[in-house]
C-alpha cells in the first residue's frame, strides 16, 4: 500500500535528543539514535539475543545498548560485545539508511543500496533565515492516503474548520488540477472577499489592515511518496493576489509529511513556513497553536473516516470534481508502487 524505496521523515531531532526512539514505519519497527560522534543512527527494534525492543535500552559512548542484558548493537547492525559471552557468532540485525536534514530526520525503509540522499525533497526555506518555521506531529489511526485526500482537497475547511480558516468562498471558487511530471498541483484563487479569522490574525501580525477585503489563494502541491506543501496567503484586494508585493500581504507555506506507519495509521509531521517577521518567537508559537487546533480537528474526522471505510469496506466512495487532487495523487502513487515491484532485489540475507 506504500512504497519503501523512498526518503519519509522519521522523527525530529528533539525526539533523540535523550534516549533512542521507538518508531514503526512502513510496517517496519525501527530505533533511532544518535551514535558516534552525534551522527544519527537506526536498526531494527530487535535485539538479537531475546528479542526485547532495543528502543527501550540507552546509548552508552556513542553505543545502542539494549536494556534487558546489556548487548551493545553497533550502527551497521553488527553485535559489538555483551557482558560475559562472546559475540562472533551473533546475527546481525538490519540497519536503516538515515539522514539528518533540513530540522528533520529522514529514513529509507527499502533497500538500502538504493538509497539515495541526493533524492530528499528540497526545503526551499529550511537553511534561510529570511522564513521561519513552527511545526509538530500527530499520530493518527487511519491509512496516509487518506490524510493526502484530506489535504489536495481543501473544500472541507468549510466545514470542519469553520471558526478558524473556513469560509463559504471555497465552496464557491473554481479548482484547477494538473499533473507535472512526479507532482500533482490542485490550486484555488477567491477574489474580493473578507479573511476568515486565522488570516486575519496574519495580517494584523504583519502590520497590514484585517476589515478590508483581500484576495486569497491556495496551492497543493503533491510529490510522492507522501509530501504535500500548500502555498497559501492573502493579499489586500486588488493589489496582484498570489503576485502581491509582500508589503500588501501575509503568505506561507503548509508543510506536511505524511509518514505511514501501518496499513492503517500514520505519522503526519505538520508546520508552516513563513516568509513574515521570521524573528517574531511569539508569532511562531501563536501559529503553531493555531494550527495545531487545527490540524487536530483533521485527526478527528480522518479516524472516523477510516473506522467507516473498515467496517464497510463493500462501499465504493463517491469520487467528485473537488476529489481530483487525491485521485490523481493515489495514480502517481500507484505508478511508484508497480514501478517498485518491477525492480529486482537486491537485499541479502543478513541485511547488514
């Protein structure tokens, strides 16, 4: 149901800052640490002695040390020593191809000889000190695709998002979806009309008027294996909308990474990136909690989403105009996932 043989946002640093993290993703269970030298580190959650989650251990001299007897694991998945016994002939457990970049940890549950780091998704504001960044995780019980169809479709903030970034204009303003090679681009202009109360908090955060009408847009963009980044802002009308000089307008980007963890839940890495007063601590802190609201009302409705779907799984769900994003996202993700199964394998026995 998901591709492997791709880059997905893991954890974040803080997440490893003490102790190693616990993680399953794509069906995998897998630890991250930070080994020698600080540099990051993850293997199978499997100690090969007894088998007890080595997340559950601690990190001793730059060494995952698992917390039942004492085994130290190295980062390439080979047994280092343990008290008492002699490890040559220990198995070996599978290690990850992992990356720190962009404030993000990032893991390649596939095969490991294709891993690539060159092919981590581009954070055009991550390293510029021009935009800011505030962002959290959920964890939420219901299959990725669904949070992808979620959020290339933005009709629904009319609905469950209605006290902070709903209004009726969405519902009345054309969608345009198009495909570009590996992405999937579905965008929404409103023109002349008042912003809804989250926005209007961004302009006043700007120095600019909020009881005047404003032009605003959205723009999702999709790119597999699970990545959707929405530009998004408001201008004061008349002023070049999404094309506005900065001075007349307070725009920013959604970040969202979706990582799977199962065939029914997910990890959803939320944010937004702006390009604002990008020193203003409190602003960020505000947004974060705003969003955060936010993007827990989606939780709430994907879950019972998906406890409908498998407990009627005969039903076949209606797929409209506004759904074309998602549609044409979970095609781009089927071609990866058919592209995936036709490569030969090339992962050994040992997987060290």
């Amino acid at each position: 149901m998901f591709p492997k043989n791709t880059w997905y946002v893991a954890c974040t640093p803080d997440e490893i800052a003490d102790k190693p993290l616990g993680r399953q993703i794509c069906g995998e269970k897998i630890v991250f640490y930070r080994g020698a030298g600080g540099k990051v580190a993850a293997v199978e959650d499997f100690c090969p002695h007894r088998g007890a989650p080595l997340s559950l251990g601690f990190v001793r001299d730059g060494q995952l040390v698992c917390g039942y007897h004492g085994l130290e694991m190295g980062c390439d998945g080979k047994v280092i020593s343990m008290p008492g016994q002699r490890v040559r002939g220990f198995p070996c457990i599978r290690s990850f191809p992992v990356v720190e970049r962009y404030g993000f940890i990032w893991v390649w549950p596939g095969e490991k000889e294709l891993a690539d780091p060159a092919h981590i998704h581009h954070l055009e504001w991550a390293d510029n000190p021009e935009w800011a960044y505030g962002g959290g995780l959920y964890h939420i019980n219901c299959e990725y695709r669904l949070m992808i169809d979620n959020l290339m479709d933005l009709t629904h903030e009319t609905y469950v998002h209605a006290s902070s970034i709903g209004q009726k204009e969405i519902d009345e303003a054309p969608v345009n979806t198009r495909t570009e090679g590996d992405e999937v681009i579905t965008s929404r202009f409103m023109e002349n009309i008042m912003a809804p109360p989250f926005w209007r908090m961004a302009l006043r955060s700007n120095g600019l008027a909020d009881d005047v009408l404003v032009d605003r847009w959205q723009i999702c963009h999709f790119t597999p294996p699970s990545h959707v980044m929405i530009e998004v802002g408001v201008a004061h009308a008349g002023k070049g909308g999404y094309n506005a000089d900065p001075k007349y307008k307070a725009s920013s980007i959604v970040v969202d990474f979706i990582t799977p963890e199962t065939e029914t839940s997910h990890w959803y890495f939320w944010g937004m990136a702006r390009n604002f007063k990008p020193q203003d601590a409190e602003l960020t802190a505000a947004i974060r909690e705003g969003q955060g609201k936010i993007f827990g009302e989606d939780r709430d409705m994907l879950e019972m989403q998906q406890q409908n779907i498998l407990k009627h799984p005969e039903r076949k769900l209606l797929m409209l105009n506004i759904d074309a994003g998602g549609v044409q996202s979970r095609r781009l993700l089927d071609k990866w996932m058919t592209k995936e199964k036709e490569q030969p394998s090339s992962v050994t026995a040992d997987a060290a």
